[in-house]
C-alpha cells in the first residue's frame, strides 16, 4: 500500500502552533496512548477508540431525541437531567466502526462531542498543506502529537515520510515509551524532535503514568546516540506533588547533561484538559497550577544544572 493510502485515527488537525516545535505548525493529533497520565491535556487521544464527550448541562428540559436512538443503552432522563453511562456508551458499535454516533446526529444542541476519525494520509496532508505558504516565511511545519503518535506506526511513519518527500518540516512529539526500533525509524524521517521526560523514579513514573521509566530514557540514550544532529528538546510537564521538587528537576537536567542535551524546558501544569476528562468520565486531579516563582525557581535549577 502506498504511503497516501494508509490511514489511522486522528483526533484533531491544530493550525498555528506556535508551541510544538519551530516556527508556526500545524499539528496532527493521533488517537492513542501507552500513557494514562491523570494530569493529561488531551484525554480524548489516550483510548485508540472513538470517544464521546458529554456536556450534559446543554440538554435541553424535555428533549429525549437521543434515548432512542442510543444502541448500547447507555443514556436516560431523571426529570429534565440526563445521564451516561459511560462504560456503556465505550461499548458503543458505532464508536468502535468509527461511525458518527447516533447520538451525536440525533442532538439539535451539541450535548455530544466525538472525538476521532479515521483518515488517510492523503487526507491529513491535504488540511496541512493549506498553511504551506506560513511554513515557508515561518520556518514551520507539521508536528504529530497525540497521545502518542507512534502508538499507531504504521500511520505515524506513513505521515513522516510522505510529508518529507513534499518538502514539510516535521516534528515529531513523544512520550519516549515506544518499541525503539519504531522510534528510530520516525528519527530518519524527521527535522525535529520534542521529547518528555517526566520523572527519573521508575515506581513514582509507574504509579502516575501507568508505565515505568526504564524504556524511556533508553530510548532517548539511543537516539541521542544514532542521531547525535537531529535537532531534539526534552520538555518535562511539571506536576505539583509529582515532580515539582528541585530534586526531581535536578535529576533529570543532570540525566540530560550527560547525554550533551542542553535544550530543556518545563512547562507548568495546565487545568485545559479538566473539562474533557469530564464531559469523558475520567476522573479530575486536583491539582493547581505551579506559581510563576516556581516555576522561575526550578528553571534556576536547570540553569545551574546545565549551565
């Protein structure tokens, strides 16, 4: 099969990015995760399944349009509130065909979200191109992200290697926990790489993220090491009660420095994915924001870690 033809689960196509990667981007969201990251910006990507998102308050007093039309049974009225059930509505025939939801059609008020489809290569390219006259003047490109983009290999590597041979840039963004040889085979077809490292205590790694740390940085090791030109920053989520000590970054600046990486950088925990893992039925962490003065503390850590 030709690389235009493959195709694979995406969750959105982001324009104007000017945060994953050089210049303005344009980054494709594939659906799919090792990870189960509490904390995660993007929950809809983590399951390799279509999600449904729910926003319950927009349904309208009255209305019951979608309890018919519901094959798994997973939704009912209580006076004028409704509800879901959640592991019901996962079990749904349609989500796992990758067909727009009954229940998504049968609402005049947008209560449903669906998050993934299925498209080709060709498809995904044909809405990165648009941006291409921004690319040139920008210094951008395409980044996949996710999830994990390497979650789905074979459309992950399809989309690398058909957008170099138009002349994008492309970046790819990994969580590291991926079969290494795939990795170094996404490392060929790429101009930049953004790599997180989280935590450098493997139990604490696997009790937050679901999976321990060891693959991790090896396979950073090792693309270090097979592409010591490749353009690559480590970037670590910062996490209050996770990772946000000086210790914690400390650790992982002083594993950076001895593989000669010197682009680093933290990002603050974020509260935009609450409302997703809501209107999905994960479970919200309470958790807030670092301060700027700690955040501006640790990156001092990292300054004298570093240099």
């Amino acid at each position: 099969m030709e690389d235009v033809q493959v195709t694979g689960a995406v969750t959105n196509i982001q324009q104007f990015s000017t945060h994953d990667g050089p210049g303005i981007r344009t980054v494709v969201f594939l659906k799919g995760c090792p990870l189960h990251c509490a904390w995660c910006s993007n929950p809809e990507t983590q399951r390799r399944a279509m999600d449904i998102g729910t926003a319950t308050a927009k349904c309208e007093p009255g209305c019951t349009r979608c309890l018919s039309r519901c094959p798994s049974g997973a939704l009912r009225k209580e006076g004028d509130d409704l509800n879901v059930d959640k592991a019901l509505c996962r079990s749904c025939t349609f989500v796992e065909a990758w067909q727009e939801p009954p229940c998504v059609l049968a609402c005049p008020d947008e209560v449903f979200t669906a998050y993934g489809k299925k498209m080709s290569v060709e498809a995904v390219l044909e809405q990165v191109e648009k941006d291409a006259m921004f690319y040139r003047y920008e210094q951008g490109g395409m980044t996949l992200s996710g999830g994990e983009a390497l979650f789905q290999p074979d459309f992950a590597l399809a989309l690398l290697r058909e957008g170099r041979r138009r002349g994008l840039h492309t970046c790819l963004e990994t969580c590291g926990f991926t079969d290494g040889a795939t990795l170094l085979e996404a490392c060929a077809e790429l101009d930049f790489l953004l790599f997180d490292i989280k935590n450098l205590n493997s139990e604490q790694h696997r009790e937050s993220t679901g999976v321990p740390n060891e693959r991790i940085l090896e396979n950073l090791r090792v693309v270090r090491e097979r592409f010591p030109a490749l353009p690559l920053k480590v970037r670590t989520p910062v996490i209050p009660g996770f990772n946000d000590t000086p210790e914690h970054i400390a650790a992982i600046a002083a594993f950076l420095k001895g593989l000669h990486i010197t682009e680093y950088e933290l990002l603050p925990y974020h509260a935009y994915g609450s409302s997703k893992r809501h209107s999905l039925g994960f479970s919200v962490p309470d958790v807030e924001r670092p301060s700027d003065e700690a955040m501006d503390a640790l990156r001092a850590v990292v300054r004298s870690v570093l240099g």
